[in-house]
C-alpha cells in the first residue's frame, strides 16, 4: 500500500467514525453481532434508508463486514482497520500503554461471539495464501508460531513455537482449496485455561481485488462466554500479515515484538 492510499484509508476510518449515528451502529453491533438490517432498524431511531446508507459509509471503510447466512445479510464489527490506525500511526509516538487508555480492543475482545474480520492486502492471492501455509512467514506475523501440516484435506496442523516445548494449537484441515479458501478445526493448548475451551472453527477465505486481495477470517463455533485469548489476537495477526506483505518489514508494537527475541529453529 502507498503512503497515499494508506492516507485515504484512515481518512475513512475517521470519516465513518465522525457520525453519532454511525458510533451508535457499531454500538449495537458491539452489543450483538451478525444483526440483519431490520434488526438494526428495530434498534435504532432512525428510517431504514439512514441505516442502510451508515451501514454503507461503514463498510465502505471497512468497519463494517456483511455475510450471507442463507436468505439473511448479516452485519459484523469488525475491528482490523481501528488496529491498523493504532499500530500504523498512534503506535509512533504513544508509549505502549497507549492502547489501553480508550479500552477499545479489550472491549472488542471480551465479546463472547462469532468474530469476522476482514482486511484488504496488495499482493496476489497465491502470495496470500504461501504466507498463511508457510511456517517461517507465518511465524514472522503470528507472534513467532508456525504452523506445519502437509496442507491437505483432512490432515493435521500443529502451531509450533521456539519458546513452547509442545506446540501451541492444533487442528484439522478441514476444506483446502488454493488460493482461495482454508477451514480448519481450531484447539488452543497454551495454556490449562484455554484447552478447556474445546474446539473452535476458523475460516480463511482469499478473494483478488484489483491488485490486491480481500482476507476474510472467520473465527466460529466459539461457545458463549469464550476466553478472550483464542480470538483476541487476530488484530494483530492480520495487521503484521499486511505489512509483512506490502513492506517486507515486521510490525514493531509492544505485542508484535513478544517473541522477537525467540530462538529461530535450525534450518
């Protein structure tokens, strides 16, 4: 991404967030996600043509993701781009308790439902995908765990971390389709806590763009009151995956550093 298109993406950010109505959208959405349009009507004091035109000044800046669930149009928050803002621009010259002084991002993590999450990269869909399959690149971004499998349907993947003598998650490939489209089984094993959550579902999916690409994450099948963990990174996840991609560097915020000192495994 230019500096000038990365300019013209905050200034909608900011845009979209200028509106006390399009505040109070992402408000209700923040208190239960995956709503339809009438849902969101029903809620708000306002016709339906005003919802659906700040619901599109929102997608429109990508605070705002759609998916069809059978004959309904659901609408999620999603998060990424108010990330993006802070790790490209506040992250510059806030020290790292920065984050913490509006409580957003914890706000977003603690909400115990289904999480879409949607950014836009520029580079190719195969890129894309050797970048999400490739354990050295997917350690670069995904806070020093790499993920090996042989990428097959119906195989095996473990998260492996120079810091963790046992991996950190595992799953099941459960749809491989390059360079379109990754399902797999979720199991976090990090931690005694989050093992007792059981298994979760998460869905990657690659859409080309221009000359760039749509990253779809969905992370799904979360039971009610979910520990934070299994889903609060993914922010993060996909903002290091996008400047790794569009700059060759690495993320430099006090997260993104967590594991920079980590042992690298022997080639």
């Amino acid at each position: 991404m230019t500096k000038e298109s990365h300019i013209v993406a905050v200034e909608a950010v900011f845009r979209a967030l200028a509106a006390p109505s399009r505040r109070r959208l992402l408000d209700e959405l923040f208190k239960q996600d995956g709503q339809t349009l009438g849902a969101l009507e029903r809620r708000l004091p306002m016709t339906r043509f005003g919802v659906m035109k700040h619901l599109r000044v929102l997608e429109n800046a990508g605070l705002v993701v759609t998916k069809k669930r059978g004959r309904e149009k659901l609408h999620f928050l999603n998060p990424v781009p108010i990330r993006l803002v802070h790790d490209r621009w506040v992250s510059k010259y806030a020290a790292p308790w920065a984050a913490r002084l509006t409580g957003l991002k914890h706000r977003l993590e603690e909400r115990p439902m289904e999480k879409v999450f949607e950014i836009y990269i520029k580079t190719t869909p195969e890129r894309l995908w050797q970048a999400i399959t490739d354990p050295e690149l997917r350690r670069k971004y995904n806070f020093g765990v790499g993920v090996e499998s042989d990428w097959t349907p119906g195989s095996p993947y473990r998260g492996i971390s120079p810091l963790a003598p046992t991996p950190i998650c595992e799953g099941e490939n459960l749809e491989v389709d390059p360079p379109r489209r990754l399902v797999q089984s979720f199991r976090a094993l990090w931690s005694d806590d989050v093992k007792s959550e059981g298994t979760s579902r998460v869905t990657w999916e690659i859409e080309p763009v221009g000359d760039s690409c749509r990253l779809t994450v969905t992370h799904d099948q979360l039971r009610d009151g979910a520990n934070a963990e299994l889903y609060g990174g993914w922010m993060m996840v996909l903002s290091g995956l996008k400047t790794l991609l569009e700059t060759g560097r690495l993320l430099t915020t006090p997260g993104s550093l967590r594991y920079s000192n980590a042992p690298q495994p022997a080639a």
